[in-house]
C-alpha cells in the first residue's frame, strides 16, 4: 500500500534507475569543474528577498509573479532562491573571496532553485541547476572559457543536437541610446497594459516575449548588434574568435535577450530542438553591473545556469549513448549461515577496492538470490557456499554469458578487478 501523500505539484524528483543518470551527469560536470580550476560552492537555498529584487530585476517574470517569498518568524522577507548567480555573488562578496587571491574568482555551484511556475513537462516549480561563474574579469577569454566548460560537458554526454545562440546585449556606454531607440519602436505598438509598462522599465525584455502577436509585432524593431560601442563589439569579436579556436560552432542570435535584467555584453544560450517549448538546456552571460547593484563594489562577472531535468530530458529524446556507472558490479549469493558471514566480509573488501559489490539479505534460496543478481544489473555474481569455503574458492558467474568459473577466495578482488576492467 502506498502512502496517502504525494509530492508537491510541479517538483521534480529523481528515483532509480533515473536518478542514477541524474547523479552522473552532475558527476560529469563537476569533473569539467574541476579541470578549468574552478572551485566549490556550497550555499544557502533561501535568501533576503531584496538580494532577488535587486539583483535579478523586479521587471523580471521571475521576481514579479514566480518567487517563493515567506515572512519569518523575525518578520523578515526570505525567498527561495529561484536562480544562483545573484546567490553566489553574495556569498563571494560576503567571504570577501575577490580579495584573496588572484582574479577571477572562479567557483561553481548545483542544486534545486524554485520558481511558481505553471508545470509541464521541462518546467518545474522546484528544478535542478548546474551553476559556475567567474568574478573579477572583464577578459574576453574568461568568457569563452565558461562557453567551453558547458560545451565540452555537453558534449561528454554525447548530446550532438545542442546549439549554442550568441549575442551582445552591450554595456552602460551603448545600451542607454539603444534603449531610448527601442523605446520610441515599442511605443508605438499596439501591446497589452502589461508590456507598455515593461517598455518603460525594461525595454529589452519585450523581445524576449515568446508570445507569437507580440514576436510579430517586434519583428522589425532595432537590435542591440547593430548600435554596439567599439569597446563592446571589439569584445563580442573577440569572444566569437576564441570559440571558433577552439572548435565550438555558434549561431549569432541578435534577439537573444534571456529573462534576467542583470546581463551585459556577452549573452548567450544552449538549445536542443527535440524539447518543444522549453528547448532552452542552459544559458548565461556577463553581469558587470551586478556587484554594484546588490551594494558590492565594482567587479565584473560572468557565468551560466545549466539545467540538469531538462538535460536528462535530451539525453533520453536523443538516446543518447551516455551511461552511468553501474551500482552493482558483483553481486554475492550465499548458500548458508556461514557462507553468509563470509560473503559478507567478501563483500566490504571488493567495496574497498572500489568495486561496487551488494548481495542478498534474508537468507535467500538460491533462485531467489540469482533473480536479486539478475534484478541488480550486476556482471557477476560471486556464489559462495560451505564446500567453497572449504575449498577456499567462491564461484564466479557471468551474468550475460552464463560462464562460471571457480576463483581462489584470495584471488577474489583482484580477478573480479582484471574482469570488470575488460
């Protein structure tokens, strides 16, 4: 009988076997972390509501109608952190990690974020994020390096179908006359009370409207590509030289806004066409301004959100060939209660080794342990019973072809070791 409660609406959880493909891609990311030099960050999953206001941006979907907002018992106003960069600025400011060291602060971070969203299949009122960032630099280079790091990990996956959008959304040099131009464009639109406010506030956020009479109306509305300072495009020249040096494809996306008010010049976005509506896997993008914003001092940043559901979702609509390490490599089948307290010291020594090993519980006849063998995806099982122990051998069986073989019980670890190495 199940139990009468469920999980929340709109959450979403992982179990195994899936769970397992869920744990190993973040695995994979971490390596890639690790591997550019960037270090971990564990952080609070609920902050002071006002780090999300005025740091994402209270024209924001995400901050205006999405945030998870609750009065403590202080009466202070906490939100549930519905995105990390804002989080992690804080907390490298707060840890004065920029004055430690050699810039930039170079740090990545995962969990669940929450936004109220209405749910359906990629989109979560909790989700699951991959974030990294690097703080202190303006260097063209860090920007293409974070590309990379998302890039290569997509690719590690043996995702083929991702495509990487670019654009520069400019800096506080150039985008104040492209705004005011964009304004007079939007004006005089025929748009909702909604959006005529949003032209006001956040001007650029009314090209990223996904809904098809406002993208109809838009679709001849200036763009930032085209009013960029010399600073501005010598830097998105720079960006897009690098990534061809390092063999990484783009598509230049003049309309590429993003849905956070914090992004300056280099913006960007990972795309799978097999997901629909919600083909966006992951994206980023500088924030120079952000620091100063949240009452940091000048320090410029860039960084990406990685969207772990939405990457298994690709993976499983690809078919793709990426695969988890096994949870159970051998798996132990005792014929008896002293066979059993053997295997089970046999068992902790394979796990020693590093070989993922299980066996059965309960004092199992031996049909009963081989379905457990079987069920566990295990490629041996090491059959143990009193004339074993005994003859100071444990049977090794292959699981697929069947071959069974009789091993020295000292020879037990570093023969299973040579096998699963094949």
């Amino acid at each position: 009988m199940s139990s009468s409660f469920q999980a929340p609406k709109g959450v979403s959880e992982y179990v195994p076997p899936r769970a397992d493909l869920f744990y190993a891609i973040r695995e994979a990311f971490a390596e890639q972390a690790r591997l550019a030099g960037y270090g971990y960050l564990e952080l609070a999953v609920f902050e002071d509501t006002n780090l999300f206001r005025r740091g994402v941006g209270e024209s924001t979907d995400v901050v205006s109608k999405e945030m998870y907002t609750f009065e403590d018992r202080g009466g202070r106003s906490l939100t549930l952190r519905p995105e990390f960069t804002a989080t992690v600025l804080r907390s490298v400011l707060e840890n004065n990690l920029h004055k430690t060291g050699a810039l930039p602060v170079k740090v990545w971070t995962t969990g669940p974020a929450f936004r109220a969203e209405r749910p359906q299949q990629g989109r979560y009122r909790q989700f699951y994020q991959l974030d990294l960032e690097a703080i202190g630099s303006e260097d063209p280079q860090v920007d293409a390096e974070t590309i990379a790091i998302a890039a290569n990990w997509y690719r590690s996956l043996g995702l083929s179908r991702v495509r990487l959008l670019l654009n520069s959304l400019g800096c506080k040099e150039c985008r104040p006359a492209y705004r005011a131009l964009l304004q007079d464009f939007l004006r005089g639109l025929d748009l909702d009370e909604a959006t005529r406010a949003r032209i006001e506030i956040n001007p650029l956020r009314v090209l990223d409207d996904k809904r098809p009479q406002v993208r109809a109306q838009v679709q001849d509305a200036p763009l930032m590509a085209d009013h960029l300072c010399p600073a501005c495009k010598a830097h998105h020249d720079r960006v897009r030289e690098l990534l061809a040096d390092l063999g990484i494809g783009w598509e230049d996306d003049p309309r590429l806004v993003r849905g956070l008010d914090y992004y300056t010049r280099t913006t960007y976005e990972f795309d799978h066409p097999l997901l629909g509506a919600q083909s966006g896997i992951g994206g980023g993008g500088r924030y120079d301004g952000l620091s100063e914003d949240i009452g940091g001092p000048p320090l410029p940043g860039i960084g990406f959100g990685l969207g772990l559901d939405r990457t298994v979702l690709a993976l499983e609509a690809e078919g793709a060939a990426f695969a988890p390490k096994p949870r159970c490599e051998a798996f132990g089948v005792a014929l008896g209660e002293a066979a059993e307290r053997r295997l089970f010291a046999l068992v902790a020594e394979l796990r020693r080794a590093g070989i993922a090993a299980d066996m059965a519980f309960g004092g199992k006849k031996l049909k009963g342990a081989m379905k457990d063998a079987d069920r566990s995806g295990a490629r041996y099982a090491v059959i143990l019973g009193e004339r074993d122990i005994a003859d100071g051998v444990a049977q090794v069986k292959d699981l697929a072809e069947g071959e069974q073989t009789a091993v020295p019980l000292t020879d037990l670890t570093s023969t299973l070791k040579e096998r699963l190495s094949r």
